[in-house]
C-alpha cells in the first residue's frame, strides 16, 4: 500500500540525521525526517511523509463531522474588503491584503454570506458548514512554521441556527465532535474554558494538548476538575481578607483623565477582566509612563479628573503606594471590589470554593465559540421564521488548526529517539523489516502483507544492517515494527508507539534493552499486528 513512499526521493532522508536526535527540536525532527521542509519563516512545504501525516488527521476530522451532519464546502481563499468592513475587522493587521482582498485567515464573513443565500428560511436550519484549507495570517511571531505559522491549514466550521436554544444544541454537538475527534487521534487533550478574545462570545472552550512547551498557561482546579485558560479564571477571595500590599499601574481614559489600577503586588491585571465590567475605556496605545507624561503635561495636575480602581484583593489594611502624581480628593472617583486579577496556581477556586489550582502548558488545537449574532446582525444575513418575520442567525463557530496538530502531536509523543505517532495519523503504521538472516522466499512475505489490509505498511527487503534499518523506522515515528528474521516461522514485533492497555496481550511483552517486543507465530502475526494498532 504505502511502498510507493520507496520510490519517490522527495522527503525520505538519504543521509543519517544528526547524531543527537535529542537535541533537535519537534520541527527540527520533522525537517530532518523529511515530512516538511520551511522555505521561509512561517511556511511550510509539505513533503510526501508529511502529507500522509495530515492527510489522515484530515480524514478523522472530517469522518466525525460527517457523521454529525456537517456540509463539506472549501471556499476561495481570497475575500473582498466589502464584507470585512462591514464587520469591522479589515483593520487588522494580522490580514494579509492583495488589493482590494484579503487572504482568508478566518471565513465568518464569506460563509454567512455564502449560507445566507440558501438557508433562507427556518425550514432550512439548522446549517452547519466546514472547510478543511489553507489560512493566512501574519503572525508577529511564527513559531517552526506549522506551530504559529503564517500559511496554515484550519479546518473551520459555522453554525447556523433559529433561536439561541437551538444554537446551544448546535454548540454541544459541535463540542462532541471535537471530543471524539481527539480521543480518535488518541493523544491526551483537555476542554478549557476559553477567553473568548476578540472574536468570541461568552461560551467558548479551548481544546489543548498539554506540554511544556505550550505557550498557554491553564489552570485546574483539584476538587472539581475545572479547567480555565489563565486568562479567565478569576481568583476566589475570601471575604474581608485582603493583600499586605499593593501595586498600582496608570492609564489614560479616552477623555485623557487618570486612570488608577490597584492590585495586590505580583498579580496580573488582566484587562479584558476591566472591560467586561464597563467601567471606564481606557486608551491602549500608551505605557503606563507616557500615561503619567501625558497627564502631567495637560495642565495643572491638581485640578484634573482621576479614577481610581480598587481590584477585590486590595481592602481596608492593604498598604497603597504613593502616587507619582498631585491630586486633588474632590476630583477623585474610587470603584472598589472589581475582579481585576488573574488567579495563578495554589489559589482556591472561585467555582466550587473547595479546591486548590494547580496550574500546567497547553498547546491549543482547538477552539469553539458560541457567536451568537456578533456577525449576522452586521451582515444582516438571517432568514424568515414561522411567522413570516425576518430574523438573524444565531451562530456559533469552531477550528481546529490541524498543521498544529501535526506539530503538536510530534511534541507530545516524540522522545530521545525520533518521532512516535499514534497508529491514526502514522504515515506508516508497521515497517515489515526482512532481515539478512532471513532464508525463506519473498513470497512469505506477500503473504502476510496481504493479511494486513486497511493498515499503512511498508516492506523493508533492502540490503543493509537490520539496526539501522530499525532505527530509520523509529526514527520516523512508524508505531510497529516487524522483523521478519532467522527465527522464521516466528516473527518479532517491536512495540516503538505509545500504547493502552493491552488486555491479555500485555504477558506477552518482553522487554530487552529498552525495547518492548513481541515474538509470535508469523500465522498469528497479522492479526496481533491490527490488536496492537487499535490500542497504539
Ligand atoms: P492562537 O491563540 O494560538 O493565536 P487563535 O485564537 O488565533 O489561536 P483561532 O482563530 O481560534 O485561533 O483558530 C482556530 C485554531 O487554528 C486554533 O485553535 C489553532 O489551533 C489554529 N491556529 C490559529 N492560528 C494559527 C497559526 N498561526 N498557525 C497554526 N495554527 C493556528
Ligand atoms: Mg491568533
């Protein structure tokens, strides 16, 4: 099935990679190993193990979307300003812009326009519409090209419903979706609640992998499992216990007064936490020190407005540092108890108020957003309900960055040694490696491939030494190997994925210089080879 890779040079490395994989990083590891290759910063060229790799994740996102009653379209990458003024977002410097164009590097505006069109009346909804394609953004910093990179493969969904009741019913079924996607590519993964960011509404989840080198910091919560992206989760403060000492941070309202921040020393003021309490709108352009220029150079200090706002942590007893500015009492407007700060690992939770957080890395591969009409309304895109009466969509909208996954996958799985895929997104998933020892015919051999149907495998039956062929393999993250040797009829089978349980298979094992081996009756072998795969 997949000896065809045997034949093509593109991608399959010639040379040894360097001598301490180790060493390397994730996407070092895939260059070297030739499933991508970086022509510049952010973009990546696929490479044909590479491809296979994404290829399958696309097939398991796809499957599940399928089955829960998803429409497959794949819209032109290039978008008119039009459609993005009128949702405000052609101003972002994140888009790439051809003339009058952008590159898609999200499609709310062209897939309500594009569902708009048909799904005209309530009779027609609920709509849920998904593409798998490419996606552009220019990422300040892109990181290893298929982690953060500017041309990148999404798959993005949209739903479109009547009521917010339905919506939410859309929303749940989308978020099953992504449950069983990830449990599928068998890698561990957690549901976060998600700051919703810009383009978010209230409800969201973010759907991470967790590592070390995740640039996300989350927290859980150690009696009811909770788990919130930092960035959401608000400190639980017991009453009247307040901090030793504060911290205060300037600003400049858009009227140009003085905006004062207080909150306990070595918290994080989180600023979307501020918004959503709508108390005063603060100039984001500026640093804290141009505030306080800017604020000193206006005039006479004394006699200008200034609000202070008090974070709950900072009450009766917390020590307040001394302003670098002249104020004046009776031009001073003080809010106090606004939630401001972030939570961070050993506080309680603000959820149960039994628990501790702990906090670890994720890298985000997945996001889903309930919108509600934040992009209908101002692209009046609806239809007409039971009644005759035209109304907007109620939408929700949900990605997964499946070149991340790729990336991320590698991560989380690789060791000292090279890659190590899971069995469903593994380009190869067994390496049959005939051995020199080896002095049956090849027709043996034909014969138990052809018993291996549905399964990626490769044959092996070059010249060279059976380690280092072993070693490529690994190296390539194929989660079994199979070694077809001296020992014929029995054959062995090398266990280089991470596994589940085994059930009654696991006494079988051996383990022999840090390998875990299987050594079978080769009648036996193709069936304990597909055992093994659907727990790998
Ligand atoms: P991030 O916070 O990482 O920038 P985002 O909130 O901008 O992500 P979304 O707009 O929700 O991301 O995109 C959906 C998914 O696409 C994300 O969950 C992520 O897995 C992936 N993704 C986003 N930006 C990139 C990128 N520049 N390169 C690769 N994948 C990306
Ligand atoms: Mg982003």
């Amino acid at each position: 099935m997949l000896r065809r890779l045997y034949s093509t040079i593109l991608g399959v490395p010639t040379g040894k990679l360097a001598k301490n994989i180790a060493d390397l990083t994730t996407t070092e590891l895939l260059m070297k190993a030739g499933y991508v290759s970086q022509p510049n910063a952010g973009l990546t060229h696929w490479l044909p193990l590479g491809l296979s790799t994404i290829r399958n994740i696309e097939e398991i996102i796809r499957k599940h979307h399928d089955k829960a009653g998803c429409q497959e379209v794949s819209l032109s990458v290039m978008s008119h300003q039009s459609l993005w003024d009128k949702t405000g977002r052609w101003q972002n410097d994140e888009l790439f812009k051809v003339g009058d164009f952008c590159l898609a590097a999200t499609a709310e505006e062209e897939m309500t326009q594009l569902v708009q069109r048909t799904a005209d009346s309530y009779k027609k909804l609920p709509v849920i519409a998904y593409q798998i394609g490419r996606k552009y953004r220019n990422e300040k910093r892109p990181r290893g090209g298929l982690l953060r990179g500017r041309e990148f493969v999404m798959k993005d969904a949209y739903s479109f419903d009547v009521d917010q009741s339905s919506a939410l019913r859309s929303f749940e079924k989308m978020n099953q979706v992504y449950y069983d996607i990830f449990k599928e590519l068998n890698v561990p993964f957690v549901k976060a609640n998600a700051d919703s960011g810009a383009i978010g509404g209230d409800l969201s989840y973010e759907w991470h992998f967790l590592s070390e080198s995740g640039e996300d910091t989350l927290l859980e919560c150690d009696a009811c499992g909770v788990v919130g992206n930092v960035e959401r989760v608000r400190p639980h403060i017991t009453e009247g216990h307040f901090a030793d000492e504060a911290e205060v941070s300037y600003h400049l309202t858009r009227e140009n007064d003085l905006c004062l921040i207080y909150y306990p020393k070595g918290r994080t003021v989180n600023f979307k936490f501020l918004k959503d309490e709508d108390l005063v709108e603060l100039r984001t352009d500026i640093s804290s020190e141009e505030a306080v220029q800017t604020y000193k150079r206006s005039g006479d200090d004394e006699f200008r407005n200034i609000i202070r706002i008090m974070d709950v942590g900072v009450g009766p007893g917390t020590l307040l540092p001394d302003l670098e500015v002249a104020y004046s009492r009776s031009r001073m407007t003080t809010f106090e108890g606004v939630p401001l700060t972030e939570a961070q690992a050993g506080d309680g939770c603000a959820l149960c108020e039994a628990g501790k957080l702990k906090s670890f890395k994720g890298i985000e591969v997945g996001h889903t957003f309930y919108l509600g009409k934040r992009y209908s309304e101002p692209l009046d895109a609806g239809f007409v309900d039971s009644e005759g009466r035209r109304q907007h969509y109620e939408m929700g909208c949900y990605g997964i960055g499946v070149s991340r996954l790729v990336a991320a996958i590698a991560e989380v799985t690789r060791d000292a040694d090279g890659l190590r895929w899971p069995a469903s997104v593994a380009p190869i998933q067994v390496d049959i490696v005939v051995a020199g020892s080896y002095t049956g015919d090849l027709g043996a051999v034909e014969k138990f491939c052809s018993q291996l149907d549905g399964l990626r495998y490769r044959v092996d039956a070059t010249e060279g030494h059976l380690g280092e062929k072993l070693a490529r393999s690994k190296r390539l993250g194929t989660p079994l190997q199979v070694i077809i040797g001296k020992q014929y009829p029995k054959i062995e089978i090398e266990l280089r994925g991470l596994r589940r349980d085994l059930g009654k298979l696991e006494s079988e094992v051996q383990q022999q210089n840090g390998v875990d081996k299987l050594v079978v009756d080769v009648e036996k072998g193709p069936q304990i080879v597909h055992k093994l795969l659907s727990v790998m």
